[in-house]
C-alpha cells in the first residue's frame, strides 16, 4: 500500500513537472514575439496617426529652407512653423494688365521695375485704390465661404463700369474691411506689378473647396498712410514662407494647404471682369473677381 502511494506520488509529482515545463516554453515563447515586435518598433515608431503615411509618401523627396529654390517640376518638403509640407513647382505665366480678347486695345503698364527687382507697386490698373486701405473697422466672418456669400454679384459691380486707369480709386461698395477667420493657402506667386497673387481656399480640401483671390501688395511710397501696414503684412507673409529671393513664374503648390486669418480690403478687379481674364493658375481659379486687395494683416495657424 505504501509502494503503490510514493507511485502516485512520483506520478503526479512528474506531470506537474511536465505542466510547469509547458507553461515556462509559452512564457520563453510570448516573451520571444514581444522582442521581436519591440525590435521592429525601433526601427518605425508604430506611431498610430494621420501624418505617418504621408511621411513615408513624401520621405524620399528632398527638404528644402527657401521656396525661392523650387523650379518647376520639382516635389520637395519645406518645414513652417514646425509643419512639414509637400510643396510642388509649378510654372506660371504672370498676369499681365492686358486683355486676351483678339482686337482689344494693349492696356499700358509701368516698365519701372523689372521682375523681383524692387518691393515696390510697379502697376497701373486702378493704383490708387489698390493701395490704399478702405477706411472702418472690419467685419469679421467665421469662415471665407461666409465672406464670399456676402459679397455684391459680379454682375452688380460689372454693371459700375468703374475706371481702371491709375487714379481710380475705390467706388463704394468697395470701402469695406473684412477679417477672415480661417481660409487656407494653396498657392501663390509673384506678379510683374511686384504684388504676392495668393490663392485661398474656402476648405483643405482641394477637390471641393472654392476659391478666391487674396493680394500681398507692392509697397507705395515710403511717405503713404498705407506704407507701415502694407511693408508689416509683406514681410510676415515673405518671412513665414522663408522667401528669400526672387519666386517670379513660379508657383508652388502646399499640401496641405497653409492655414490662416487674413485681414484686408475687399475690391473689385474690374479690368479682369471687363476683358474676361481669368486669375489665377488654372488648376485654381477663383469663380470671381472680388478680391482682398491689399491685404493688411495675415495670421499662419
């Protein structure tokens, strides 16, 4: 009787042996896989968020410290402001201050300056309003899709027949400032009158937003009541985009677009909508020819 207990003892003694050594290959076993997983971590952060993807994208392509390097056709990486975007060069023909219509009369324009030469007004068409600052306080507008749907018809302000020599100055419905909450930047680039065309956006989402024209003037004389305002908004748009040097006939393309609060008068461009000239690139045309013009604070959010 007692042989037959140390047996079953010996017995059971063996199988807890065998159950423990069991339990210890799957602990060796987990403690392997989690290793593996921790090593391949090392290696790509396992970072579970939205802009991953987009690095691996764009990881190749080569970052660059001023958008005054980028020629068309080349894709490259800039860091704003602690974000990094995908910035594409695309070639531009300026807008000139002529019409496309076959027949119509070459409208004359100032040849001061030539291309990047100078931060100076260097147009004609309507001059004096475009750099001067409409007078009152600003309406403010959560979003640029409200300001737009407040603004007069094309039509309404085509009908005006206002001048566009280079006294013309601002016709009524045009002495008003606006402040704009959130719009976005998807693109810009430098005209011959030295003026900066930025094309906003009424969302970040290129395929459905709609589009509209904003202006980071050439500066007026040093001596002008608009000066101070127009050189500060200048230089912080020309400092956050580290513009360095001339960007003429270029347009870089943001992805994403930039996002901002922009402050500025609103104003009709009339010779435009006179000739039927389209503004802007044409993957990006604004649907009119109401403009912030000039603009005269701009915020990078």
């Amino acid at each position: 009787m007692k042989e037959l207990w140390h047996s079953r003892k010996s017995m059971y003694v063996n199988s807890q042996l065998t159950f423990n050594n069991t339990i210890m290959k799957q602990v060796i076993f987990i403690f392997l896989l989690a290793g593996i997983f921790l090593a391949s971590c090392a290696s790509d952060p396992c970072k579970n968020n939205k802009d991953k993807a987009d690095t691996t994208k764009v990881k190749h392509k080569k970052t660059v410290q001023a958008l005054d390097s980028i020629k068309k056709g080349d894709t490259v990486l800039i860091v704003l402001n602690g974000k990094t975007y995908e910035v594409a060069g695309i070639e531009s023909e300026p807008e000139k201050e002529t019409s496309t219509e076959a027949g119509n009369k070459m409208l004359k324009a100032s040849t001061t300056n030539k291309p990047c030469e100078s931060e100076s007004f260097d147009g004609s068409d309507r001059k004096a309003a475009k750099l001067s600052i409409a007078p009152g306080r600003a309406t403010s507008y959560n979003t640029l899709a409200d300001f737009i749907q407040s603004l007069p018809a094309d039509a309404d302000m085509g009908n005006l027949n206002i001048p566009t020599g280079p006294t013309s100055n601002r016709v009524a419905k045009e002495k008003h400032n606006v402040h704009i909450l959130k719009a976005y930047i998807y693109t810009y680039t430098r005209e011959s009158d030295q003026d900066y065309h930025v094309i906003l956006g009424t969302t970040d989402n290129k395929t459905t937003t709609i589009f509209f024209n904003m202006e980071i003037s050439g500066l007026p004389a040093s001596n002008s009541n608009s000066y101070a305002k127009l050189k500060s908004t200048r230089d912080a748009f020309t400092g956050f985009f580290k513009i360095h040097g001339c960007v003429y006939g270029y347009v870089p393309v943001f992805n994403p677009p930039v996002e901002v609060e922009v402050t500025g008068s609103i104003f009709f461009d009339a010779l435009h909508y006179t000739h039927h000239n389209t503004i802007g690139p044409s993957w990006y045309h604004p649907t009119s020819y109401w403009e912030i013009h000039p603009a005269t604070e701009i915020k990078f959010n």
